[in-house]
C-alpha cells in the first residue's frame, strides 16, 4: 500500500498549526532555510523570456544541462560519462521511480539499509518491486556485508545506498564502502547510489565508480540540485548510468512526465556551472551542528555526529521508550520532529538544522528540558 509521505503529512501539520497561530519550531524540514541563490534565479528570468522555452523540449533533459550533469558525475566516475548516460528528472524521487521501473521485473528485491529516506520503500513498490529492509547491528546506523549477504535471496536485483544519508547524516567511508560494492559484484548486484546530499558532505564523500570500478557496469547515480543550492521548489534532478538503462528510463519518463521544465533546466545549469555557493552553505551548516552539539552533547544525544548533510538522529531510549510519542508530546510544545520509525529505526528522532539559529536554539533547548524533565 502506498500512502503519504511521513515528512510530507508532518509538513501540512506544520501549517495548519501556523495558520492557527502556534508559533511552532520546524526541526522536520527536508531543505536549506535559504533562499535559491541570485544567479540561479536570473538564469530562470531570462529563460522564461525566450519564446522557445514555452514549449516542449527534450525528454532526455536539455543537451547543454545533461553535457553539465555528466561532467560534473565523470569527477566521481571510474570513466567519463556522455550527456546520453544521464536522464534529467523532476527531482531525485522521479530519478528513483525512472531507475527501479527500468531495472527491475515484478518480484524482484531490492536490499535497503535502514535508516532509509521514507520514499525509498514507496519507490521500489510503485515498481513492482520488493523492498527488502536491512538492519544494521545493534547501536549501529550503517551496515556491512554481513547484514547484506544475510538478506540476499535469488530474487535480490538491487541494492540502494544513500551517502550520506538521510535520515543520519552519516557517511560510508572508503573501506566501508569498498568492503560493500565488492560483496555486490561478486553478486552480480546492481547499485543505485541516492547522491543528493554529496555536495553537503563536511568531509570526503568516497564515490562507488572510485572506491570499486567493478560496479560501473552496474552502477545508477541518482542526484539533484534540491539541496546543495537551496533549490527543494524547482524539481530538478537526474539519474546517471549505463546508456541501455537510461535510454529505458527516458521511454518511461516520455509517457509520464515528458520533460522537464525547460526554465527550471536553465536555473539547473547555472547551478551546477556558475558560482560555487555550496562551500559557504557547508560552513554555515557546521556552525550550526555546532550549536546542536553544545545543546544535545551533554545528554548523551550525539554518539554519532553526521559526516553531512543536515540532519542529526539521536536514539532517544534513554529518555522515552516510544519514539512516535514523543514526537506528538514535542509538538504539543510547538517542536515538530519525525519520529525514527518513519525512517526503519524506532527510538530514533530526526532533527533537521537546516533552520536559523534562533529557532534552532529554542527548539533544542525545549526539546532538551523537556527530555531532561522526564529522568529527573
């Protein structure tokens, strides 16, 4: 059964107690609190005035957009990539709906390492598909093989890794990494790695085609410029791989969706060609996983800092025993958080600091007192 998203429903409960009036602190944001930078938005200005833009374009995605997409991909590549191996998208959830329909037939599974972004199951079902739910050790948030091969049968097509990782933040690292994309090519296992907060990464991200060249055969990449360029709104996004999956992908997107928006392609391509403005967004994101740290850190809340990202996921059993409850007594004090079991991981909850300072600070602090409260 498909049903809404748990961050979409957590959204519209956010606005519904504004337009009553609470005065409610959003840590459940799924995007920078910035707006779209100003070149980005001129670029868009001034595709809107050319007539041409006003009509259909491409399916595949602008050839001067995918041309960018594959140059700025071929960096984290094991060989260059041609604008024909990328597909542009409306966001990254299109690029995983365009991906699973084009590789797998109906029964086959795909291995998801919990914590998992909520869509990733929803993805993987609309496909006809099986999602297979790995979870790591005990007081862990990533997996290994070992957790893998035990949840490989003969109908495992696909396994799905997010680096780094929504809901945690965190980041496999290089032997990590290698450790997992060697157990797949062994398998004969495809790859498709969800890279949409590689640019946030505070460290290095090791990329697969890199860390394990084997798997470039098997290997889908899927991103988009939502997060590293504050751009959630514009709904670009795309998927990278072999040519034959990307041709498949674009037949399917050509009785759906068509193209995308030829306007929001040219914002797309300032994005990734003009400016770098992600250096100054990952710097005010540590200043403020700082501000989280000196808050959270001294209840014991932060054993697993993110390595990127904006997210933090503190296991809060030591505080509640029930993750769901305490998120609906968080909101109660006007502190809107998701409860770790929309993510695959109960007595979890996922704090979003991709919020200004003060509303930052009066959100934790609340939520610090409130916990603190109940063990006293």
């Amino acid at each position: 059964m498909i049903t809404l998203s748990p961050t979409a429903v957590l959204r519209q409960r956010a606005e519904h107690l504004r337009r009553e009036g609470v005065d409610v602190v959003d840590l459940s944001a799924g995007e920078l609190d910035l707006p779209t930078p100003a070149h980005i938005v001129a670029a868009a200005i001034e595709a809107a005035a050319r007539p041409e833009n006003h009509c259909y374009g491409p399916t595949g995605g602008e050839d001067r957009l995918r041309q960018a997409i594959a140059d700025r991909l071929t960096l984290r590549a094991s060989a260059p990539l041609a604008s024909s191996n990328v597909l542009v998208t409306h966001g990254a959830k299109q690029a995983l709906f365009n991906t699973f329909r084009a590789l797998l037939e109906p029964g086959d599974e795909v291995l998801i390492p919990a914590p998992y972004w909520v869509t990733f199951p929803s993805s993987v079902r609309l496909a006809n598909g099986n999602p297979v739910i790995v979870e790591p050790p005990a007081g862990e948030l990533k997996v290994s093989p070992d957790e893998l091969e035990a949840a490989r049968t003969p109908a495992t097509r696909v396994l799905l890794l997010c680096s780094p990782n929504n809901p945690t933040g965190q980041v496999y690292d290089k032997t990590e990494l290698h450790a997992i994309l060697s157990w797949a090519a062994a398998c004969g296992i495809w790859i498709v790695s969800d890279e949409t907060y590689v640019d946030l990464g505070f460290g290095s991200v090791p990329a697969p085609g890199h860390v394990e060249p084997a798997v470039t055969d098997r290997l889908v990449t899927v991103g988009s410029v939502s997060k590293s360029y504050a751009m959630t709104g514009w709904r670009v996004g795309w998927m990278s791989g072999p040519k034959q999956v990307i041709d498949t992908a674009t037949a399917i997107q050509s009785h759906t969706t068509s193209n995308v928006s030829r306007i929001t392609q040219a914002a797309a391509f300032a994005a990734l060609t003009g400016p770098d403005v992600t250096a100054e967004f990952r710097s005010l994101l540590r200043g403020r996983l700082s501000l989280c740290e000196s808050i959270l850190g001294p209840l014991g809340l932060l054993q697993s800092p993110p390595d990127g990202a904006f997210y933090l996921f503190p296991d809060i059993r030591r505080f509640h025993p029930d993750d769901v409850a305490l998120a609906d007594h968080l909101l109660t004090a006007g502190v809107i958080t998701v409860p770790g079991a929309s993510f695959g991981a109960p007595g979890h909850l996922r704090l979003s600091f991709a919020v200004d300072d003060a509303q930052l600070r009066r959100g934790l602090t609340t939520m610090a007192t409130i916990l603190t409260d109940r063990i006293s």
